[in-house]
C-alpha cells in the first residue's frame, strides 16, 4: 500500500507539473487606482488545455444555437431561407470571435501573448488579415444593403450568372453554364454590378429577321408581333414592338423588341431562340422569304486580266 500511495502522489505530481509547466510569459499592463501597473502573466499548458476545451464547447453550443434559429425564423414565421442562412453564418463568426477573447480573459491568457510570433510573421499576418477584413466588412454591407440577394441574375467584370450564396468572405455565383465561382465580396464594392432583376426583373431583348425584297411589309410585322404572342414567356405588359429598321443591301431588317420577366425558369437567350423557330416557321407557312446574305465573289489579279483579255477580244 505505501508502494502504491507513494506513486500514486508521484503520479500526481507529474501530472500536476506538466498542467502547471509554463511555456512562456507575456507581459500585461493593468490600471490600479488611476496608475498602470505592468506585470509579468505566464502561460501553462494547464491555461491552454482549458481554454481549449472552453472554446469546443462554447463552438458547438453556438452551433447548435444559430441552427435552431434558422429552424426557427423558416418554419416559424416563415422568413426566407436563404437570408437566414446567410444570417445564421454572419451571427456565429461574430460569436466565434466574442467567445475567443472571452476565453482567453476567462483563463487569465492575456492577448498580448501573440506578440512572441515576432515581427515577420506579424507583418505578414498583418496583411492577410487586412484583405480578410476588408472582404468581411464588404460582405456585411452586402447584407445590410442588400444590392442583389441569391437567386438574383447578376454581371460583374465578364462573368454572369446566378447569385447562389452571400458568403462571409465571398459569394457564390453560377454562369449558364452551371459552373460556380467564388468572388470575394470587395470586388462587388470595387467593380460595376449589373443586377439584371434588382427592382424589375423584366428586360427587354431584340431579334433581327432580314425578309427579301418584294416581301409585303405590313404582313412580316403582324406576323412577327403574332409570334411572340405565341410564346408564353414574352411579356404582354409592356407589349412587344416591332420597327422596320433598315434597307439592308440583300434584305429588308426588322427588329422584334419583347419584354421577359428573368428567372431561373426564364432565359433570355432560350426565348430568343423559340422565337426564331416560331418565327422562321410562321414564315415559310405565309410564303414570306427570310433573306440570306449573298456571297462575296473574290477575284484575284490573273482572273482579272483574263476578263479584261476576253472583253477586249470581244
């Protein structure tokens, strides 16, 4: 039993010693009756194992906090989903970094300890941090203003698409394509943004048809007006417009201006195509030739010569 008693305590013991062992020492600076006192704070394997399993803990409750949340403003009071997640992400990194200075002020780790990382990596950390913080604080002004939202069809730079997710530090947007890219949310602030459906999603688009000369020209415009009536995705409201716009050297131009409101079920690029079919349908039925230009006829020196040759023998 003494055996045992005596390695049991120098069990502890070491234990005790290696939770107490100080890695290194900070200075800290406190204010005490008006004057500023600066004393010497260590650092033990015991302070971060602790702040350690605090900070777990506080990132699972805040985990679990922030989803039932969401659950609560979706089904209960029917808020949209998308904006609540996005809500959701934003609450819990503001509560991931609340919590971490607080466990380190609970375990009497003072935030200066991370000036030992010495000057390089400070500078360097430094940087990083600012184009972080930068991308965080424009994507906060994305939230609060609100310029596009997911699922608005929006331009920035040469990329196009669909507004999947508002990130913290970037958004998601899908091209056409169903290709997805990550933009940091500074570039919004930076660049032009076309938000194609902000206010009103309907836009206006245009398609050009060349008839051939001769063709009756008041029949060509009610059949193209026809036309769109014909698709249901073109607006009626402001209603589509047809003008004559040109005598062209191989056809007469029209230009068929119509309206559609976007969104995910409507392209304007899919619309423009039915109504060439509908169009190029309608007027083949009617007799009406959709003109094609003529080609260019290239002639090199020596078959100019020869013409010349042969008229003048001629």
């Amino acid at each position: 039993m003494d055996r045992l008693e005596v390695a049991a305590l120098s069990g502890k013991d070491a234990a005790m010693a290696i939770w107490n062992y100080e890695l290194f020492t900070a200075e800290q600076t406190i204010d005490v009756d008006g004057r500023k006192v600066t004393g010497v704070s260590s650092v033990t394997i015991g302070k971060i194992a602790r702040a350690i399993l605090i900070f777990s803990f506080g990132v699972l409750l805040a985990v679990w906090l922030g989803r039932t949340a969401e659950r609560f403003l979706v089904n209960r009071i029917g808020y949209d989903a998308m904006r609540a997640r996005i809500l959701r992400k934003w609450i819990l990194t503001l509560s991931l970094a609340i919590l971490l200075v607080s466990v380190l002020t609970w375990v009497n780790i003072p935030l200066t300890v991370f000036a030992f990382l010495g000057g390089a990596i400070a500078i360097g950390i430094g940087f990083g941090m600012q184009n972080l913080l930068k991308n965080l604080m424009s994507g906060l002004m994305l939230l609060f203003e609100r310029p596009f939202q997911p699922g608005d069809l929006i331009e920035v730079g040469n990329l196009r698409g669909t507004v999947i997710e508002i990130g913290i530090r970037s958004s998601i947007i899908r091209s056409a394509d169903g290709v997805d890219t990550l933009i940091p949310n500074s570039t919004f602030l930076e660049q032009n943004v076309t938000n194609w459906v902000l206010e009103n999603p309907a836009v206006r688009f245009k398609i050009t048809i060349g008839v051939a000369y001769g063709s009756d020209v008041r029949e060509v415009a009610r059949l193209l007006i026809e036309c769109t009536e014909r698709h249901g995705l073109v607006l009626k409201e402001p209603a589509p417009d047809v003008l004559f716009e040109d005598f062209g050297p191989d056809a007469l131009n029209f230009g068929l201006y119509y309206w559609v409101a976007i969104g995910p079920k409507a392209s304007g690029a899919k619309v423009a195509s039915d109504l060439r079919f509908i169009v190029e349908k309608s007027m083949n039925e009617h007799g009406i030739v959709i003109a094609y230009p003529q080609r260019d006829v290239h002639i090199d020196s020596a078959q100019a010569l020869k013409i010349e040759l042969v008229d003048n023998r001629q």
